[in-house]
C-alpha cells in the first residue's frame, strides 16, 4: 500500500540521510505512472538512461514540460510525477480529496516553477559556501490537485515532497521557491530525528505561553507572515507546532542570505516582500536569535552572512 495514503505534514519518523538511496528505476516508474504501465519499455540502457525514457514517455504530449522534467532529472536526480489519488486528513483544513494532475498544458508553469526552485537551491548553496548538512536533490516530487480547495499548497515526508497545482500559495516563482524551502527543511527535520522537536520546542513553548495566538504579540517572534484564515500566523496556529516555525525560519534563512548573496547588502523590502525595510529575523529579539543560531548550525554549516545586530 502506497506511504501517500496515510501520509500527515509532519511525521516523527527519524531517517538518516546517508540511509536514503537515490530515486532508482523502480520508484521513478511509480512517481510517474503510480501503479499504470509506461507506453514504452524503458528497459535497457544504465538506470539514468531507463527513468530519463521513462521521463520522455510519460510526458510526450507535452515536448516543452518534457525538456524541463528531464534537464532537471539530469542535474539533480529528482523525479517529477504524480501523486496517488486519495483522501488526506488536513488537520484544521479539514478533509481533503487530492487527484494526481500531471503538470502539463496549462499547469506546466508548475513545473517550471518548482524545477527552477530546485535549481535555485542549487545555486544558493554553491554560492552560500560551507558544508550544509541538508539535502535538496534526488526528490521523489508528485503534483495534485486538491478537489474544491486550495489546500495544503505543499506537505513533505520520507525525501518526497507532494505540490498542489491549485495551491494557494503558488502565484509567483518567489511563493513556490519559499514554500518549498520549508517543505524540503521538514524533509531534512525528520532526517536528523525530528530536530525541531527536541532542540527548539523550550523557546517555541515559551512564546507560545507568553501570547497564546494573539497575532499583535506573535508578530516580533514570526518569521513568516503567512497567517490562516481566521486564525492566527502558520507558525503558531494551534496543531501546527514547532517544526512549522522551524521551517519557516530556514526558510527566512533562504530569502535574506538568497538577497544578500544576489544584492551584497542587508536584505531590503523586495527580497522579503514587504513595503518597509525588514529587520533580519535573528535581529528581533534574544529568542529569534538563539532560534536562528540554532537552526543555522544544525542544517547550514554554521554559515551566517547576515550582518551583526546593532546592540539593543
């Protein structure tokens, strides 16, 4: 029975990444056809040559998603596909009907999206310099739609991460390659045994405790300001917990180094979308900054360029 039929956002399942084989032939066939037969044998030539086939058969009626499906499996070994349709249990989203929808015709700026988010990471790590213990490559990556719904734009376990096309938080190439930075940290969070959990739950529990969900006194301690409906940031809604607000502050980590690393100065309101001048996460307070020096040693080798805080 497939892992995605009973699959939550996060699991405490721990997986060491060094444990975690590449995608091989067998699961490159089930990301692209689930369970259906290939048009095409693809069953000579090395194992890259057989799944590249497999890539080129499965998106044949499309030449333009085909090149974009296949460039990417060649540079980074991640496979793009479909996920298996199911019933997902969203927490406070409530239920859910997702339908594998092949990113294709219309939809292949999703592809492209996402294929140009991985390779940004690329980008950003070999310019970030130092040893990331994180990984970004080899993906088992499916695509859905979520039926009636724009929920949840993305969720991630065991090195595959699931991408809604009618996501709502998939309107620009900046939104995708934010959001998948935090769905590939939860990836790397369970590979080093639900870090998140163990490391940062005493500063989490402690913000928590001091304002509950009120937004005006979340905002110092947020470092996305995504919000629910209704409800308050994504970081502190209730049933999410601490490994969202560990995501999200990778994900910080992300877009100032990303601007500052393109732009050699502090990040500035375009990099971070906002219509002010954004003060560096870790700059906020003593609990933002122990959280990020936590984070960044964990997952980015201890490399932080973001300037030092003018003393408070």
């Amino acid at each position: 029975m497939s892992r995605w039929l009973f699959v939550l956002v996060l699991v405490p399942l721990a997986v060491r990444a060094q444990d975690v084989p590449r995608v091989g032939r067998q699961l490159a066939h089930e990301i692209l056809f689930i369970t259906g037969k290939a048009p095409l044998p693809c069953d000579t030539g090395t194992e890259a040559e057989q799944i590249a086939c497999l890539i080129a058969a499965r998106y044949a009626k499309d030449p333009g998603a085909a090149k974009v499906a296949a460039a990417l499996y060649a540079a980074s070994g991640t496979v793009m596909g479909v996920l298996p349709e199911q019933d997902f249990d969203g927490g406070y989203r409530g239920k859910l009907h997702l339908i594998p929808q092949l990113p294709v015709g219309l939809n292949r700026k999703h592809l492209e999206w996402a294929a140009g988010a991985l390779t940004d990471f690329d980008t950003f790590f070999t310019d970030l310099g130092g040893k990331p213990n994180y990984r970004w490559r080899a993906l088992d990556f499916r695509f859905f739609e979520s039926v009636k719904r724009r929920t949840p734009s993305a969720y991630a376990v065991d090195w595959a991460v699931a991408y809604n096309v009618s996501g709502s938080l998939f309107g620009s190439e900046a939104g995708v390659r934010g959001t998948l930075f935090h769905e590939v940290f939860h990836l790397n969070d369970q590979a080093h045994g639900d870090w998140s959990r163990r490391a940062l739950s005493p500063i989490y529990d402690r913000i928590v405790k001091k304002c509950g969900v009120d937004v005006k006194c979340l905002t110092p301690y947020t470092p996305d300001s995504i919000k629910v409906r209704g409800g308050t940031y994504y970081d502190f809604q209730p049933g999410n917990g601490v490994g969202e607000y560990a995501a999200d502050i990778a994900r910080r980590y992300y877009t100032e180094h990303r601007a500052l690393l393109r732009k050699p100065k502090a990040p500035g309101p375009t990099a971070l979308g906002a219509k002010q001048p954004v003060t560096p996460f870790k700059c906020g307070n003593a609990d933002n900054a122990k959280a990020w020096t936590l984070v960044v040693e964990e997952f980015f080798g201890g490399v932080d360029l973001i300037p030092a805080c003018a003393p408070r």
